[in-house]
C-alpha cells in the first residue's frame, strides 16, 4: 500500500517522495524502486527532507514507527506533518499524536479506504485538528475527505468499515470449515448460497493479507473493549487468520481459489491431529 501511494504522489502528482528501506524486505525494496521512491536511508535524513510524513505499514509496527519519527524531530526541530494512515485503534492513534505533538510536529489521524492503488484517486479520509493541511494531497493524486472529529475518528473508521468486511470473512471460512469436518457442504452451499457466493471475493485474499488482517482484527478488539463490549469475536477472527501463514500455502501472493484455502487450513487441522468427526450419511429436516 505504501509504495502504491508514493507512487501516485510520485507518477501523477510530479513530487518527490522519499521512504525508508532499513530493515524492509526485498519485496519492499522491489515495490519501492518500482514506484519511484527514493531511500532516505535514515530516519533523521527523512524527517530533514520531508514536509509530510504518511506513516502506512502493518498496525504493530505504527507506534515503533511514531517513536523514531518523534525522536528524530526532537533533534532535527523542524515543522512536519505526520500523518498515521494505519488500521490502529483510536486510543493507540490519540497516543501516537502526543508522542509526535510534544516532539513539535502536527498529527492527522487518517483511514484509507480504498485498495492499493494504481491511479490518482485513493480516497483517505482523516481527523483532528490539522487534518485540513492534507487537503493539498488533492492535486497531487489523493482523495482527501475530511471528518469532524477529533484523533481517532479516522481510526475508528478504519477499525468499523474493515472490521466488518474482514470479520464476516474469517468467521465463513469457519463456517465452512465446520461444513466440511461434517460432510455438510452441500448442504451449505444449498441454504446459504448467497452468503457463501458473496465470500468468494475476499476468501482468496486471505493467504497473502492474513497476517496484516489479523492485527487489524486484534486491533478491532481493542477498539470494542474501549467501548464496553465482547472483543472475543474478534480475536476469533485473528485467531484463524493466524492459521492461514502456518499452512503449506503460507503468505503465498498468488491468486487463489476459496476451495483452495479452505483446503489449505483444512489439511493444516488434521496436520495438528484435529480429525475430522464421522459424518453422518443424511441431514434431518430443522
């Protein structure tokens, strides 16, 4: 997602756009080069060049990134934009601005809401007080769209929209998989054919997002213990996503069918010698 945003600034919005590869895989790098983006190779050289930071990587490495950001504006004291577009919860991302305002710099709480992209037009939205600053992002690529809230409205966007998507696809592939231990498939397929059919979308994308999606989801419930309510449903999900890197399909980026991951996950609960129980040769009227 990253390099595909600093491509657009890159490619079509005609700015220079530099990152930090220290420590990133090749794969990364590869993405990096590709889109045009230049290594500041430091984390004090990027904060001295750059006007606004846009922080987008998985949610776990988002506080550990606002904490070197903070550190190397303590030493550089220069006026930046930092801007958070991770799926964190709004505590995390209330807490993230502190580090970053008493380092002297300005913080935009912000959500992408769109796939990565490949032309102008990511839509993000953001909140805060300086969330208006992003709004010259709009020509130089970006669809900035402006919330009326404080810190962590954008992030609770983030975790709501996403949640929803993501949640009701970790717990069909569950379902599913308790079809299949119980020789109910069919059965599924016949009864629920318009919730299953509608999975087949996002049920492919899981091997190579699982893992970025399970942080989101243990995000998620971070956000619904804030409020007072059950997270368990979502650790659930995270749970299962879990599963999906330890299968002989790891993080595999090909495309990929959903049989093919419910067969994947399937073989790695018998690998764990969860046996399927015997199926029962009928199914009874409710």
């Amino acid at each position: 997602m990253g390099a595909a945003i600093g491509g657009v600034l890159k490619r079509d919005g005609g700015l220079d756009v530099v990152t930090l590869l220290d420590g990133r895989s090749s794969a990364t790098r590869a993405r990096a080069e590709a889109a045009g983006l230049r290594d500041a190779g430091s984390m004090e050289a990027l904060v001295g060049q750059a006007d606004i930071v846009l922080s987008v990587m998985s949610s776990h490495g988002a506080l550990e990134t606002a904490q070197a950001v903070a550190g190397a504006l303590r030493r550089a004291s220069r006026p930046l934009l930092f801007v958070d577009c991770n799926a964190i919860s709004p505590t995390l991302a209330q807490q993230m601005a502190g580090l970053i305002e008493d380092a002297g710099a300005a913080f935009v709480d912000a959500a992408i809401q769109s796939p990565p992209p490949r032309e102008p037009g990511a839509m993000i939205y953001a909140s805060g007080s300086h969330a208006a600053r992003l709004l010259v992002l709009n020509a130089h690529g970006l669809d900035i769209r402006l919330l009326d809230g404080p810190v962590g409205q954008a992030s609770a966007l983030d975790m709501i929209c996403g949640g929803m998507v993501k949640l009701l696809d970790a717990a069909g592939v569950q379902i599913m998989l308790a079809a299949r231990q119980w020789g109910l498939e069919g059965m599924l397929n016949e009864r629920c054919r318009g919730l299953v059919k509608s999975l087949e979308r996002f049920t492919p994308l899981m091997p190579v997002r699982a893992t970025r999606w399970a942080e989101e989801m243990r995000e998620t419930g971070d956000l619904m213990r804030e409020m007072g309510l059950p997270a368990e449903t979502f650790v659930g999900a995270a749970e299962l996503l879990e599963l999906i890197p330890r299968t002989e399909i790891g993080l595999e980026a090909e495309a990929m069918t959903q049989a093919e991951v419910i067969d994947a996950i399937s073989r790695e609960l018998a690998r764990r010698g969860i046996a399927p129980p015997a199926a029962t040769s009928g199914a009874s009227d409710e």
